[in-house]
C-alpha cells in the first residue's frame, strides 16, 4: 500500500501568511494526488485534484504543485475561513490512501 | 442539487453487523465509482472501500477486508456496506463519497468530489 506522509502535524498562522503544507508518497504516483480541506463537524471538501487543478468555486489563493512523490498545497494569503485540517489523498492505486492531516490554526 | 445521504449507523456489539446506506440524488448514479471513507473519533480519514461504476470492481483497505462488503443498485442510487464482525476500533464517522473523474490527453484522473454528511457506526460492549 501507499503511505502518505504530511507535514507538519499542525501549524500556526496568521490572517495573510503564506502557508504550505507538503505531502510525501511512499512510492511514485505521477500526479494522482488530491488535496481535501475539512471543518470541524463537516465533511471534506475537495480543493485539488490532479496534484495541480483548483476543483470549481474554490478561491485561487489555493494552489497545488508537485509529482512523482512530493507535493505541496500552498495558501497564498490565509484568510479566516481557511482555518481548518487538511489532508492529502492519492488516487494512483488501491487502496487509496489519505495523509494523517494538517491543523491550520490562528496564532 | 448534488447530494449524499447515508444512513443505517447505530450502536452495535462487537461481533455484531450492521448495513449502512447512502442514497444519491442530483446526478447519474451510474457514471461513477462510489467511496465509504471513515474517521474515528479525533482521528483523520481513513479510505474504508471503493466500487466502480456498475459493481464489477470493489477494494478494501486491509483493516476491513474479508468483513466488510461494498455493493450498489443502481436501479436504485444506492450504494451500501455491509459490516460484519465489527470492532471496537470500526466505530468512526463513515462517509459516502462520489469518485469524479477527468480525462484529460487520455489519462484518467480519480478524486472525491462529493460527500455525504456521515452516519455513526459506534461498537461497544
């Protein structure tokens, strides 16, 4: 199975920052990662797709990048709504496997 | 309007069984994979089992494989898992979730865009 490894854990930012978040494969999957941002007591909601490709009605200060094994989602400019955890998820194989999430919380 | 509805969780035994349920409207059941996704208590997301799109396919995390049963009926817009033999450690939050898909120059590219809102499984003595 594909292990996904995120970094950090959680962090702390504040309103504008610039925040990214790294997400590492166990072994190569091209481009086949996806990027989910979940609120407390709410279901994931998908943001990336394709290591790279914004899903419809999310805002351009979130961004991907990436292949083979590493990649990235980036925050531009953090706003309050974007406090939340975030995890990776690979569809290169199944199973499919998620990261253990990233907490971004208000310094 | 696009949209998941799961049901069927409850509290269990372990060694019980229970079917969980999620009923999907707004779309065309049968273009696409479906997904059960579950989160523990506090804990992150952890992929439980995937079908595609007419049930000829299905997988399963190692943690539920030979337990769990993932089947759909499309006649229907319905997707299930049957759970047996739980544990202590399946009780969690489970989701239904949509596997969308785009083609672009020929190679496929699978994610989770649509998403139930959760049913609880919760095993305990």
């Amino acid at each position: 199975d594909i292990q996904m490894t995120q970094s950090p854990s959680s962090l702390s930012a504040s309103v504008g920052d610039r925040v990214t978040i790294t997400c590492r494969a166990s072994q190569y999957i091209s481009n086949h990662l996806n990027w989910y941002q979940q609120k407390p007591g709410k279901a994931p909601k998908l943001l990336i797709y394709a290591a790279s490709s914004l899903q419809s009605g999310v805002p351009s200060r979130f961004s991907g990048s990436g292949s083979a094994t590493d990649f990235a989602l980036t925050i531009s400019s953090l706003q309050p709504e974007d406090f939340a955890t975030y995890y990776c998820q690979q569809s290169y194989s199944t199973p499919r496997t998620f990261g253990q999430g990233t907490k971004v919380e208000l310094k | 309007e696009v949209q998941l509805v799961e049901s069927g969780g409850g509290v269990v035994r372990p060694g019980g069984s229970l079917r969980l349920s999620c009923a999907a409207s707004g779309f065309t059941f049968d273009d696409y994979g479906m997904n059960w996704v579950r989160q523990a208590p506090g804990k992150g997301l952890e992929w439980v089992s995937g079908i595609n799109w007419n049930g000829g396919s299905t997988g399963y995390a190692d943690s539920v494989k030979g337990r769990f049963t993932i089947s759909r009926d499309n006649a229907k817009n319905s997707l299930y898992l049957q759970m047996n033999s739980l544990r202590a450690e399946d009780t969690a939050l489970y989701y239904c979730a949509r596997e969308g898909w785009v083609v672009p120059a020929s190679k496929y590219f699978y994610y989770m865009d649509v998403w139930g809102k959760g049913t609880t499984v919760t095993v305990s003595s």
